[in-house]
C-alpha cells in the first residue's frame, strides 16, 4: 500500500471512531456515561486547578463600582441603630460593623485549620477560596458558620461553631451549603448536597451524575438526626411535575436549594390564611432552578412537599415569611426595566402576585445574579445584601437609601476589584450578653484612642 492508502485508511478510521461514537452517544449506548462523567470531572477539575487558582478570577470578587469604602451615606434618623454581621469573600472570616462601618468584632478560621479525614471534602481548595457563605452570632459571641469552596463541586465544604475567639466549639464537614436556621430550642436547620448516581423514578431526563439536595436536621452541638433528600421529596409530592421544567444546563443541578426557613406557630399562622396546609414544623424552601425559580413548603414528617408556587420572580434567594402572611424574597434575575436586574419582592402566596417591590435605578442599581438576602427591620426598613457588588444597603418603606456599605476589602493589580459581602444581618445590641457587649464596647473604645 501506498503512502497515500495509508493517510486514506487511517483517515477511514477515524472517520469510523467519530461515527462510532456519536451513535454511541446519541442513543445512550455503553461506555457513553462513562465517557461523559469522565469528560465532565476532568473539565471540573482543570477549572478547578487553572481558573480558580487566582482567586480574583472566582466568583468571589468583582469589578467595584466606586473606590468609596465602608459607610458611604447614613441617615441616622431613619436607620434602625445597631450592629451588622457580614460575611465577605476575601477570605474565612465574619465582621461585625456599627453604624458607622467600624469593625467591633472579628471571627476567622481558615478551612485548612478545621479540616480533617472526616470532612466529605477530600481535597480542598486553598483558603483564599473558600468563604463563610451564612453566619449567625449567638448572645455569648459563638458564631456558626457555613464553608463554601468557591470552584468545586460539590462546594459545600461544612458548617463550624467557633466561641467568640474563634476557637472551635464543634465542626460538621459534611457538604453544608448556602444556609441554615436555628430553633427556639437550639436546633439546627441546614442543608448538604452530594452526587446521585442513581436515576430518580420519572425523571430519566436528568443528567447524572445529579446534585442531590437534602434537609439536615442537627443536634445544637452539631450531630445530624434526620436526613430528607429534597430531591425525593419534590419527585413523591403533587408537584413533581415542576421537575419536567428545569432548564437543559441545570439538569444535572436540577434544585439548587438556596434557603430555609422553619415555620413556627407565629409563621404558620401568619400563612394558613393564604397556604391552608402551613403547619408549624415545615420547611419554606426556595429552589432556584426548579422550573425557574420555586418556593414551597416541606413536610418533615411526610417527607414530602405540600405546596409550591412559582411566580413572576427568577432565580431567586431568601424566602421570608411577613407578618401579613405575604413573602419576602431577593429577586436575582426578574427584573427588566431600568436600574439593574435584581429586585426585592413582596408577594402573595396565595396568588403568586406582586404586593410590592424595590428595585435600583441607574445610578444606584440593584444588580446582583448570584447570591443576594434581605432582612424586614422592626421599623419596617429592609436591610438588603447586594452580595456581588460587595454593598448593603437600608432601604425605608418609601424606597429611599437611609444607610449604604461597601466592602472595604479590595484586590487586583490596582484595587480594582471588591470582595463579595455573601450575608447581612442587623444586630440589637441588646439582644446580646452584657459580657460579650461590654467587650465589643471596649474595642470600640480602644479603636478610636489610636
């Protein structure tokens, strides 16, 4: 044979492979899963070590919108006084700020210091990746917080209690993500994730390898006591139709469950007129990519979901009960007019309507796509957390500013990048222990003697 039926033949060849392999794909043939999952956890893993490893590429830092730091505007006879958790993306850390910015205490523990052989995360990202994603202080000063990898997958990295010294009290490393809620009684709320391999009865569609959500209830020092997968819950619920509409790059994501809250006797009562099977006990859930964005209500008992809706929102985060038995929640991506494409909206759940809403305007937009919260103030003001932009804002009934932060925290070769702010929360100081308070006073004291 000559030089040129060699080039030919091995050219039938590979056009032979190429067709080979596409008809293997197409019809789902084996080893076309396996080829698949490896495809995919070797594009995982080479984002992992390439793009990750400066850690300015990653989600956790933005282009900032002003080289303003800190407070930026405040009207004290609007805000509601007190003081601020946040948590930032620059590194394992959670701050607490007065009113004029100052940082009167500070929590850091870096992951490499927390994890050992029992995490479920068995090789981390550096610590400049990883963030507390959701932390919550207690009266004594102990925090508990949620590790998040930015860049892996799954990326929920844990969740740690640590005194007000940030010594560890107690550690969980299964893979907690994005929240959790605390009980009367000390109980913990949160939620863990990890790959299912097997298929879900009725929902052959999805791309396995899946990202299986579930509710974790734990003990107040942080043993797990009851484990539900949301993902069978929603498949075993009237509503598992909702599965049939999640879009074809979330398939193998196909919740991404982003909040909790537990209804007490109150929450419940405030929604039985408007969610008739709200009990005390059930979950408020929000999905994020559930046919677009879902809210609904979990049934620990039953293990199910009992009612759901989606509404005129996308890609949502923060689902909070009202007094009015109206929800509360951060709006990502269904705003369309001028002044950003986030909003916060108020809504019937009976109706799944617009009650009322909050969104930027040019000048000061609301713009956030990923992450993003909201607190209701006692005097009715919202505390907003426009997580990528790295700003807080409070904003009055009327939809005016009363108090604006930005992240002091900056990168990049000129500072030209802001660390995210992934949770906000407004403090009474008087809802503190008068030991811990008197020591936050102190270094309040000691700052301004500098």
């Amino acid at each position: 044979m000559n030089k040129g039926g060699y080039v030919l033949f091995a050219l039938a060849i590979v056009f032979l492979a190429f067709v080979g392999g596409l008809v293997v794909a197409v019809a789902e043939l084996f080893p076309s899963e396996l080829v698949r999952n490896a495809y995919r956890a070797g594009g995982a893993l080479a984002l992992k070590y390439s793009y990750y490893s400066d850690p300015f590429n990653s989600n956790l830092w933005t282009p900032a919108r002003t080289p303003r730091r800190g407070v930026t505007l405040h009207d004290p006879n609007r805000t509601y006084p007190g003081l601020t958790l946040y948590t930032s993306g620059e590194g394992n850390k959670a701050l607490l700020v007065n009113m004029d910015g100052q940082v009167v205490h500070e929590w850091r523990r870096p992951f490499s210091t927390v994890w050992d052989e029992s995490a479920a995360t068995r090789s981390p990202v550096p610590d400049i990746q990883v963030y507390f994603r959701k932390a919550h202080v207690f009266p004594n000063g102990d925090l508990l917080a949620i590790y998040i990898g930015a860049g892996d997958t799954p990326w929920g990295y844990g969740l740690v209690k640590l005194d007000k010294d940030s010594n560890v009290i107690w550690k969980n490393l299964a893979h907690f993500h994005h929240d959790f809620a605390i009980t009367k009684d000390g109980t913990i709320y949160g939620l863990t994730h990890s790959f299912r391999k097997q298929p879900l009865e009725g929902a052959s569609h999805l791309d396995l390898p899946v990202i299986e959500d579930f509710l974790v209830i734990l003990s107040p020092n942080g043993k797990i006591l009851k484990k539900i997968s949301l993902l069978e819950a929603v498949n075993r619920s009237p509503y598992s139709r909702l599965l049939e509409r999640v879009w074809w790059f979330t398939l193998w994501d196909p919740l991404h469950t982003n909040s909790i809250e537990v209804l007490d006797p109150d929450m419940a009562a405030h929604l039985r007129p408007k969610i008739p099977v709200a009990a005390p006990g059930q979950v408020l859930i929000s999905f994020r990519e559930l046919a677009g964005g879902t809210i609904a209500l979990l049934d620990v008992a039953q293990e199910k979901i009992v009612w759901a809706v989606r509404g005129p929102w996308m890609a949502q985060h923060d689902a909070d009960v009202l007094p009015n038995g109206n929800l509360l929640l951060f709006d990502n991506l269904g705003h369309f007019g001028p002044g950003g494409m986030s909003r916060i909206l108020e809504v019937n759940p009976a109706t799944s309507g617009i009650v009322q809403s909050y969104s930027g305007t040019p000048e000061k937009p609301l713009d956030n796509y990923l992450r993003g919260a909201q607190q209701l103030l006692p005097n009715r003001n919202v505390l907003i957390t426009e997580s990528n932009p790295g700003r807080l804002l409070e904003v009055a009934p009327n939809g005016d500013i009363v108090w604006e932060f930005y992240n002091p925290a900056r990168g990049g070769k000129n500072n030209e990048l802001i660390a995210v702010v992934s949770y906000a929360q407004r403090i009474d100081p008087a809802t503190l222990a008068s030991r811990f308070r008197a020591e936050i006073a102190g270094s309040v004291s000691a700052g301004a003697g500098k």
